[in-house]
C-alpha cells in the first residue's frame, strides 16, 4: 500500500512539473502581449487576451494546489511543526472570506476557549480551514448568521480541539454531538481544494465531520489533537 501511495505520489509530482511549463510559457506570451501590442487591439480582442491570461492563472493555482496534494501524499513530512494559536487565524478567515456576502450570509467568530493550540503547519492549516468555511456557506441560500467556535474537549485520546462552523441556533448541540456526518472531500464544486483540506487536517491527526443542521443544511466540525500544555500550566 505504501509504495502505491509513494508511486502515486511521484507520477502526480511529475504531472504537475509537466503541466507547469508550459502554462507559464502561454502566461507568460499572453502578458507580453498585453504590454506590447495592447493600445493595438480592439476591445473585444483585448477582453479575449485578458480572459485567456485569466484562465491561465486558474491553472497555475490549480497545480500549485495538485503540487501541495502530491506533497502530503507523500507524507506528513513537509508540513512544519510548530505551536499554532487557531482562534486568531479563525478571526482573521471571518474578516476575509466573501463567499455568500450577495446572499446576506455573515460569519462571525465567537466563544474561543481561552487555550486553542494546535501543533503544525499554520499556512496550511488556515488554507484548510478558509476551504471549509466556504464549502459550507456554499450550503446556504438564503440569509443567515453562522458562527465559528473552537473549544477543547478531554477525551479518553486526550485533549481535542473542535472547531463548529454552523447556525448560532444548532452550534452548541453540533460541538457536543457532531454526529458520524460522512465528509465528501469532492462536493461544493471547490475542485481539489476539498480533498487537500482533507488531507492537511488528517496529516495533523484531525477527523472532519459533516452532521446535518436544523434548518438541514451540513455543517462541519473540525477535531485536532490539542498542543500539550506548556511546562508549569496545569
């Protein structure tokens, strides 16, 4: 299993180096001649370059996320390892995701435990959570308030860290009994960006859930092993 998962690995690495090429060669072209020949096209013409250049950086983040895929399939190895407050990096995501904004959905950070410590790698597991976030105000339609709550939990594995995206109305019975929810890693139409939250959360040893709200929309929870106590705080 591991030398399948190792080969598989290093053929989708070796994809996206392919790929790359290529795509920053026709980017590159494309800016080129925006900044050349622009002032000689025509409006329709230039909306065509510009689009195509758009397409182009579509495809560039798209690798870069298939280069991270391959990198924690490889193994948890490449993620760092360091002490990582989540209740700021949480408020920091409210302020800055704008899916659901034209629908009056609102995210708002509430109720952190004083101690929400993680260890690991704080870019990626902010790029996890901001996936997430987004994959579930993709799940509503109408105007609504959703909040964000982390707290920790002393569990027979040792402390855990929960993290509730969901109504105000369903999030404290969502964190006490998130449910066995199953997490579709390729729902939302967010293409691969799922499937490496998934992965990110798994290589820190976290489960995602997916439980049912009230009004019948998912929800998501997030479980991560909680950093250990700092020496002498008991």
């Amino acid at each position: 299993m591991t030398d399948n998962r190792d080969h598989g690995a290093k053929l989708l690495s070796l994809a996206v180096h392919e790929f790359r090429t290529p795509v920053s060669v026709v980017a590159g072209y494309l800016r080129m001649l925006l900044r050349h020949f622009g002032d000689t096209l025509t409006d329709q013409q230039r909306k065509l370059v510009e689009e195509s250049e758009k397409s182009c950086g579509s495809l560039a983040g798209l690798l870069n996320e298939l280069s991270d895929l391959a990198s924690l399939e490889a193994g948890p190895s490449s993620l760092r390892r360091e002490r990582v407050d989540l209740a700021p990096i949480l408020t920091q995501l409210a302020r800055d995701v704008h899916e659901g904004e034209d629908r009056g959905i609102t995210l708002e950070v509430q109720r952190c435990d004083e101690r929400t410590q993680v260890l690991g790698d704080p870019v990626r597991l902010a790029s996890a959570l901001m996936t997430l976030v987004t994959a579930a105000i993709r799940e509503r339609s109408e105007p609504t308030s959703m909040m964000a709550v982390c707290r920790v939990a002393d569990t027979p594995d040792g402390r855990i860290l929960k993290i509730a995206i969901a109504e105000q109305e369903t999030i404290d019975t969502i964190l006490t009994s998130p449910g066995e929810g199953t997490f579709d890693e390729y729902r939302g139409g967010l293409g691969f960006r799922l499937v490496l939250a998934s992965r990110i959360i798994a290589a820190h040893g976290g489960r995602i859930a997916t439980p049912i709200a009230e009004r019948g929309y998912l929800a998501v929870v997030v479980s991560l092993p909680a950093a250990p106590e700092p020496e002498g705080i008991g």
